[in-house]
C-alpha cells in the first residue's frame, strides 16, 4: 500500500495498533435482537441418502444425531474460534433438507446483545454437516477406504438481521 491509500486492514478491530491480537470491546453497543442464518450442504450417493430417509444407517438417526450436533455447536463458538465472545443464544433452529443427491442443512440462530451471531450459525452448519458425514463415511466409502464424491460445499450465511428493542 502506498502513502495516502486506505485499506481493510486500517479498519481491523482484531488488532492493536502494535499487531496483537485482541478481542473487539463490544462494551459500549446497545444489546439489539439479532438473528442469521447459514446453509451448507453435504453430497451423497444416492443409496446414502436413501439410507437416511429410511433411518437405515447403522449408527443411529443421522439427522436426529445432526441436529444435536449442530446447537451444541453454536452453544459452543466462542470456545473453538478465537476472539469470538460468548453470547446468550435465544433460540436455535435447524432444517434439514434431503434430496436426491446430497443433504442441504440451515441453521438459523438467535440472540439478544451487543454482537451478532454468524459464527454460531456457521458453527451449527459445518458441525452439523461433519456430523452427517461421521454417521454415513461407512456408507459413502469406496472399495479403497476413500470418499470420491463425499463433499461438503456452499457454507455461507445467508441471512442476517438486527433491529432495535422496544
């Protein structure tokens, strides 16, 4: 960067004015109602995913298993990425979409304070996803022990809001 220029990294709040790492101080931000969303999908075979709707895999209620695993996630953020603060989370709502070829999960979180909460969303989806993963790799394994067309794709959040309290 040249004299004069502006870039995103003036803007970062990550970090002291020396480089170190820090935690953004949210202190002085009024708590607000906040709410994102993120999706993800995992891709299947088709007899995976056929085994899923028919709860016919070996290790349990890959969805019901999923679910679980993708609002411990958000309970848990602020434990797994650094400098992310533990928020009060209001509500968590998953969905699970089965199609043909691949399971697509939305994970939708809620909270009340001074900071939003992308990041638990984004949590819920890819543990969520990981989780389907775990309950169908005896499944999804081909005659070498490799996944070929196992993937995870398309994590993003897709929806975030904030509005005043009354």
């Amino acid at each position: 960067m040249t004299d004069g220029e502006s870039g995103a990294a003036d803007d970062l709040t990550h970090t002291t004015d020396d480089g170190d790492v820090q935690m953004v101080d949210v202190g002085d931000k009024p708590d607000t109602a906040r709410r994102a969303v993120a999706r993800g999908e995992i891709h299947l075979a088709e007899p995976t995913v056929d085994a899923i709707r028919g709860d016919e895999i070996g290790k349990g209620d890959v969805l019901a298993t999923a679910r679980v695993g993708a609002v411990q996630a958000v309970k848990h953020t602020w434990e797994t990425i650094p400098m992310c603060h533990q928020i009060p989370i209001t509500n968590v709502a998953t969905d699970f979409d089965v199609r043909e070829d691949r399971v697509v999960l939305e994970v939708a979180v809620e909270t009340t304070g001074k900071t939003g909460c992308e990041m638990e969303a984004l949590e819920g989806v890819t543990t969520g996803l990981n989780v389907v993963w775990d309950m169908v790799k005896a499944a999804e394994k081909d005659d070498e022990g490799q996944y070929p067309g196992t993937r995870i794709e398309g994590v993003e959040v897709v929806a975030k809001e904030k509005r005043r309290l009354d």
